[in-house]
C-alpha cells in the first residue's frame, strides 16, 4: 500500500486511505448503519399505522363515508336501482379495486406522500409522473370543498333532528328547512368550518394515535347503527316495495352516462384515482397482503352500501316517497320518511349520527393528503402543516358552502360551484388518475416490482392472483377507462 507523505494533496490522501480495505470497511459499515438510522429516522417521523389491523379499518374508514349513505342511495334511485348496482359492483372490481391496489402498493413501496411517490418511484427523472400526484391534489381539493359542506348540513341534521325542527311528515316542510339552512350563508360556512375544526383536531394526533385510534371506534358504532336503522325500515309495512327496487335490475335505464357515473362513484366510494390510498398505503406496515386486504375493503365497503340502501329505500317506498328524489334524498325524503313512522325522531337522530360517523373517516384521509405533503416537502410540523390545509379548505370550500346563497348566481358550465367541483373530481379527475396509475404500474413500473411488492418480497405465494393482477392492469382496466370516459364525455361517435 503506497503511505501517505506531506507532499500528498487531499484528493490523493482521500484516494490512498479508500484503497485500505480496513478504512473501507469501515466506512462501509459507518454508511449502512447511517442509512438505517436514517430510515428509522423517517418511519418515527413520518408515523405510519401500528398494526395491520388498524391499517385495514382506517383505509376502511376511508371508503366509507357519504359515498355509501348520501352518494349511493340518491345515484342507485336516479339510475334504475339493482340494474344500477350490478354495472356499479363490476365497474369496482375491474377498475375501482385494481387502482386501488396499485396505489396503497406505490404508497407503500415510496413512504411517501402522493405526490413524493411518485417522484420517487418515477423511472427516470424526465418522466413527469408526479403530475398525477398533482393532479389528485386538485382533485382532493374539489372534493374537500363539497364534502365538508355535506358533512356540515349532516352535523346540521343532528342539532335539528334533535331539537324536532325537521320532524313533519310532508316534503313541503322538510325542504324549506333545507333551504333555510343552505340558503343562509353564516350557517352554511358555520357547520363547515366546524366539521373541519374537528377534523384537523384529529389529524394533529398523528397517524396512529390519530387516524387509526379514531377510526377504529367510528367503524364498529357505525356497523352497528347502521343495523338498528336497517331493522326498522324493513319491519315497515310495505317495505317490499323497496327490496324490488333494489334488487331487481331494469337495464332499459342504463345509458352511457349511468356507466360512466357508476365508475366515478367505484373510484369516489374507494378514495381512488386522487392519492388517499397511496398516502394511506404509505403508513401500511410491510407484513400485510394488500390484494386480500384491499378485497375485504372493497366488499365491507359495498356491504355497507347495500345497508344504507337498505335502511332508505323500504322506508321511502312504504310511506310512498318517490326513489329518485336526486342528492336531497338524505335532507328532505329521508326527514319526511322518519317522521312517519313510529320511534321516526329517535331513528333520525340515529341516521343522521351514523352518516356523521361515516363522514368523520373519509374526511380525515381526504385532509390528510396535503398535510402529509407540506409535512414532507416542505418539512413543516404536522400540526402547522394541518392548520394551513385546513384554512386553505376552509377558503376553498367557502365557495361550495355559499353555493345557494351568496354566489348562487355565479355558475360555470351551466353548474354552481358545488356541483362543478363534484362533477369535475368524480367524473374527469378521478377516473383521468386512476387511468395515469393503471398505465403507470401495468406499463412503465415493471412487472418485476409489481411481482415484489404485491408478493411482500416473495415471502407471500399468491402468484396467480398477481398474473391476474398483471393482465387486469395492462389491458381491462385503462382500455374500459378510456372507453367509458369518451363516451361518456360525448366524445365517442357512437
Ligand atoms: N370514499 C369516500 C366516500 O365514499 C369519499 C372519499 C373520496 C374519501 C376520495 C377520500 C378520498 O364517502
């Protein structure tokens, strides 16, 4: 080995000791340990569920939400009923599911936020794959800003529920009390900005101390408020009317816009196509099958669909309620339907507590996105980084919540700004991410990576389910995307 002498200049002495292989060793050794460290370092920081089961409920949590209580009934009544449910439960399991295994997979795989993972798991530098990670911001954004006007006139619903102010059994009454309440804009910003007050509370907790203990006692009360709501419907005289409409299917009355819609709800009901699902598959611990896991989600999720369902449209058909009543099914039909029956003020309360519950879960995964990107790329703490998105909502979603009042009059595309952001993210954004993420892992990723990360290193023998995987993503999946979202756009000639 040459020695080292004073005439030696840096570079060289650095180029002599790196040839000893003591020397190198060691600082082969210093560096592993310091990347461990450093992981270490980012798992304390970034939080991450602290068990599998917890993970499971909180993404759970996640789909479930409005989607199952307000979204479902109100689209399944104006599209036809069981014929509906049929094109919506395949439009999940050949798209909704396989987007949403790809992203808790890619969320997983990155530790890191939507958008942050795809940066990093981006093959080459020059390809812009963090614009889906963008563009599912945009979309969580339109989203937040109508959801949290929803959850609000839900938290509403309690009060007033409570206090009898909505118990009549004619639609007449029961809508111009949710007229009153949409119509005045310091209750509507007023029930908003408390729902997201409660929210960011939550989120300040943590990932696990936050998210997952929350969740985790919301999904069973919610089970279980669902279940006693769902007895008294049908235990109603009349309520057969209801199980026909649900379960046996009319086709006549799917149209290209029906499919297309029923896709925008498989990606909205399974907070696909936006980023939830790969910032919450970023904090999945590395043991758990996500095919089996995000199976069992996917059909809890349509189980409680078909609950929801079930507690409404009996009730709506025994008191002679018309089905496809629109989005005011759950504020004016469903008010009216309680009050005409027996125990009808206890059940409300119960509904609209349930439906609250739901809204609690989805709204924390859908708050959590931006938070956990200023937390990482801007390196704020998690409770700055959670009262600036708040804010940031509050601002956005003011222009959802005065959609009936104050800017009633200012419309774009023929849509105030509520239904323009709902419109946008469910049947543009959503379905336009979930085809970038379909085209991402089945085409550009590689089917080596794919086969690791589904497979957790190969420690799990589901190869079959992995192949099917493989072929679903590269060919079912982005072309039935593409085709029902041109048609349903209108941009298709047939
Ligand atoms: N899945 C939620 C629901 O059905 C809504 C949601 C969409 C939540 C997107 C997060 C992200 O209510």
């Amino acid at each position: 080995m040459p020695r080292i002498s004073r005439d030696n200049s840096p570079t060289e002495i650095r180029e002599i000791l790196f040839k000893n292989p003591i020397i190198e060793r060691n600082i082969k050794v210093q560096m592993e340990s310091s990347m461990e460290t450093n992981k270490l370092k980012t798992a304390a920081l970034r939080g991450s569920f602290a068990t599998g089961l917890g993970a499971l409920v909180a993404t759970l949590g996640s789909a479930v939400g409005l989607g199952n209580i307000w979204k479902f009934p109100y689209l399944t009544g104006a599209n036809g009923g069981a014929a509906f449910i049929i094109i919506y439960t395949l439009s999940t399991l050949l798209v909704g599911l396989p987007v949403m295994i790809a992203e808790i997979m890619m969320g997983r795989k990155a530790r890191a936020n939507a958008i942050g993972t795809m940066q990093k798991l981006s093959p080459s530098k020059k390809q812009p794959w963090w614009i889906i990670g963008a563009m599912g911001a945009l979309a969580a954004f339109m989203i937040m800003a109508f959801y949290s006007e929803v959850a609000g006139w839900v938290l509403a619903y309690i009060f007033k529920s409570l206090s009898g102010q909505i118990l009549s059994t004619s639609p007449e009454v029961t809508s111009q009390a949710f007229v009153n309440l949409v119509s005045d804009p310091w209750q509507s910003l007023f029930w908003q900005w408390l729902v997201l007050a409660v929210v960011c509370l939550i989120l300040v907790q943590g990932v696990s101390k936050g998210i997952e203990a929350t969740t985790k006692r919301l999904i069973p009360l919610l089970f279980i408020l669902l279940v006693i709501v769902d007895i008294r419907s049908l235990t109603l005289p009349g309520a057969g009317e209801g199980l026909r409409f649900l379960f046996t299917p009319d086709f006549s009355k799917i149209t290209a816009v029906a499919v297309l819609t029923a896709l925008g709800l498989a990606f909205f009901k399974l907070s696909a196509g936006m980023g939830t699902m790969v910032t919450y598959g970023s904090y999945w611990p590395d043991d758990q099958n996500i095919p089996l896991n995000t199976v069992r989600i996917m059909f809890s999720d349509l189980f409680v669909s078909i609950l929801a369902g079930l507690a409404i449209f009996p009730a709506v058909f025994a008191f002679g309620f018309e089905a496809a009543a629109g989005p005011s099914l759950l504020f004016i039909t469903i008010p009216a339907v309680f009050a005409s029956m027996p125990f009808g003020n206890i059940v409300m309360v119960l509904f609209f507590i349930l439906a609250a519950v739901a809204a609690t879960g989805a709204m924390i995964s859908l708050v959590e996105v931006p938070i956990a990107f200023l937390n990482e790329q801007f390196k704020l703490s998690r409770a700055k980084s959670a009262v600036l998105t708040t804010i940031l909502i509050a601002l956005v979603g003011s222009t959802a919540a005065l959609s009936n009042s104050s800017l009633a009059d200012f419309q774009l595309f023929g849509m105030n700004m509520f239904d323009l952001y709902d419109f946008v993210s469910s049947n543009i954004l959503l379905p336009l991410g979930g085809l970038l993420v379909v085209i991402f892992v089945g085409w550009f990723w590689g089917d080596r990576k794919v086969k690791a990360a589904l497979s957790n290193e190969g420690t799990l023998k589901n190869q079959a389910i992995i192949a099917a995987y493989t072929v679903i993503v590269k060919f079912i999946s982005p072309v039935l995307l593409l085709v029902v979202m041109l048609r349903g756009l209108n941009l298709l000639p047939f």
